[in-house]
C-alpha cells in the first residue's frame, strides 16, 4: 500500500486512574472484598469526552501488579465506551497501557506507564478540598495525543471519513 506523504494525523485521548477509599456512606466495600482493601479504583483509555476512539485504537491490555488475581488484562474496543478495568486493593503500582492499534494502520503496539494513585499526598490544599467534595476520589489522568505519520491511504480514509 501507499502511504499519504507529508501528513500527520493527531487523535487526543485520555488515560489515567481514578480512585476512591471504602467508605461506609459515600462507598461501601462491596461484599467479597478483602479486608486488606482500602480503595476502589479505575484504569482507563478514552476519547475526550467519551468521544468513540475504537476507529484507530482496536484493544487495550493493561498489565496491573502481579499481586492481582489474573493481573493481564485484554480489553477489546467497544464502540464509543472506554476501555477500562475496576479494581479494589490497597497499594500504589505502575501500570503498563499497551496499545493495539487497528490493522489498516499497520501500527506496531506502543506502551505507555502510568502510576495508580490511591492518595492524596502532594496535593494542594485546594486539590484536596476538592477532592473531599467528590466523595474523596483521587484523579490522576494524563491527555495525550497519538500522532499517525504518514498513514497507509486506507487507513487514512478511515481516519478521516469520521
Ligand atoms: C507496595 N509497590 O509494595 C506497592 C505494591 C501492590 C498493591 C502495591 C493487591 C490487590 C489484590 C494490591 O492492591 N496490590 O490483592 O487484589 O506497596
């Protein structure tokens, strides 16, 4: 195939975690849950506002601690729904983010790392009231965008015609 000469394509999306401590008001440790565990927790890949991302990105495979039961996890894309992971536990890890692109792209996989917070330290005061407003919930979350360089013409077409 023929690649689109002196052409990016930039798609912004989301990635990060979003946490919260068991609370017996505002988040009640489900039943089965460890007693160790503290927090629940989110890890996610999305569009900006939920915008559909599933045209470039195909799947998601989140490698979580190794301490988590089944700690790889495989998230294929569904149209328009992020891909994520829910999780309780009670520590702080790195978290590897491989994508998978879709075929047309011809893209190999790219890793990205992102550090799951579960508290709030070095916070500012503001941060931190706001955070108390929210439940406690513990935002980490990083925008980036993917650069598509040079794309194959199809794959172009597909990113386009959205
Ligand atoms: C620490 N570096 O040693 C960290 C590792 C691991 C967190 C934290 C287990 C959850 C589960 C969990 O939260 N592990 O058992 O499903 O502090």
């Amino acid at each position: 195939g023929k690649r689109v000469k002196g052409v990016q394509i930039f798609r912004p999306f989301v990635y990060g975690t979003t946490a919260r401590p068991f609370d017996e008001k505002t988040n009640p440790k489900p039943p089965g849950v460890p007693d160790d565990h503290t927090h629940s927790w989110t890890v996610f890949v999305k569009g900006i506002d939920d915008v559909d991302i599933t045209y470039w990105l195909r799947r998601v495979q989140f490698k979580l601690h190794e301490s988590i039961p089944n700690h790889v996890r495989m998230i294929e894309g569904e149209k328009g729904k992020p891909f994520q992971i829910h999780e309780t536990g009670w520590g702080e890890f790195e978290i590897a983010i491989k994508l998978y692109y879709v075929p047309e792209s011809a893209e190999k996989p790219q890793t990205l790392y992102h550090h799951l917070r579960l508290h709030p330290y070095g916070r500012t005061e503001e941060e931190k009231e706001s955070m108390r407003l929210n439940g406690g919930q513990v935002i980490s979350w990083a925008y980036e965008e993917q650069i598509f360089n040079e794309p194959y013409e199809p794959f172009y077409e597909i990113l386009t015609s959205g």
